[in-house]
C-alpha cells in the first residue's frame, strides 16, 4: 500500500515546485489537479470558474492516484481544492497545506500574467475560493508558511516519511 501525500495551499503557494520536489527525491509520481478539470468547466461572470469543486474530475482524478498507487510506494497529489471532496480527501495519509497572508497572494498572484491579467474581482474569487475549499475538513493536516518554505528534504522529515 503506497503512502498518499497530499499539497493543497493557495494560487501560487509553490504547491507544484514543492510536489515535484519531493517527487524527484521519493521518486514518487505527481498528480496536478490542474490535470483533471472537469467538462464543461464551470463559469462565473463569464469567467471559467477554476475555484470551485465542480471545476475538478474527482473521479478520474481517484483512479489515477489508485493507479499510479499500484506502482509506487509514494504518491504526491496537488491542487487548490485537493481536499474539497471527502472520497479524495479520505485517500490521503499525509496532508499538507501551504498558505500566505491575503496581501501576499495578491502581490504574487498579480504578477502571475499566464493567462492575461486576471480582474481584481476574480482575484478575490480565488482567494474566497480557497478559504472556502482549500482545506481538509478534519484540521488533520501540517500548515506551512509559503513565504518561507522549508526545502523538500525538511517536509520529508515532517511528514515522517
């Protein structure tokens, strides 16, 4: 039975670099939930909507992580609203999340120019998104600070692995 690591934090939070990170020193497959957007997505004034559990394919995204399970002892999932669904959240054996003050979210968020400037109101969305969604609902989980992440070898020690 493999160990299910789970990285759930804010936009750009550094939830991707710190996955891949470990992935490459557990050498352990990593899920982005970004991987697994749901169809159609989700629209909200006109806008997709990618901060909301409707914005995500929760089934598929389970069979992966059950997959990729088969064939390693870790496997790192990642994501903004990794642990708005209880069946995925249930996966998961070790849990982290990675904040950041609102200020700077918004400072990193608004230099973030993939894909266009995004509207002030939308940035808000996003961050009302994460509070609402962005953690697990039994408070069983490691909250690190992203302003001053650890190196991937600490959060290895942390979660014990």
């Amino acid at each position: 039975m493999s160990t299910v690591i789970g990285i759930g934090g804010i936009s750009r939070s550094g939830k991707t670099t710190l996955a891949n990170q470990l992935g490459q020193l557990l050498n352990a497959p990593v899920l982005h939930q970004d991987q697994f957007n749901a169809s159609p997505l989700p629209e909200i004034n006109g806008h997709v909507d990618w901060e909301t559990p409707a914005a995500v394919d929760y089934p598929r995204l389970i069979t992966a992580i059950q997959e990729a399970g088969n064939q390693s002892d870790h496997v790192i999932v990642e994501g903004i609203l990794i642990y708005a669904s209880p069946k995925l959240n249930s996966l998961f054996d070790k849990r982290l999340v990675l904040t950041l003050t609102e200020n700077e979210f918004k400072r990193r968020k608004s230099r973030d120019l993939r894909w266009g400037k995004e509207p002030d109101w939308y940035i808000h969305h996003i961050w009302t998104g994460f509070i609402r969604h962005g953690y697990p609902p039994d408070g069983a989980y490691i909250q690190l600070d992203a302003s001053s992440l650890p190196g991937a070898e600490e959060v290895i020690e942390l979660l014990d692995l």
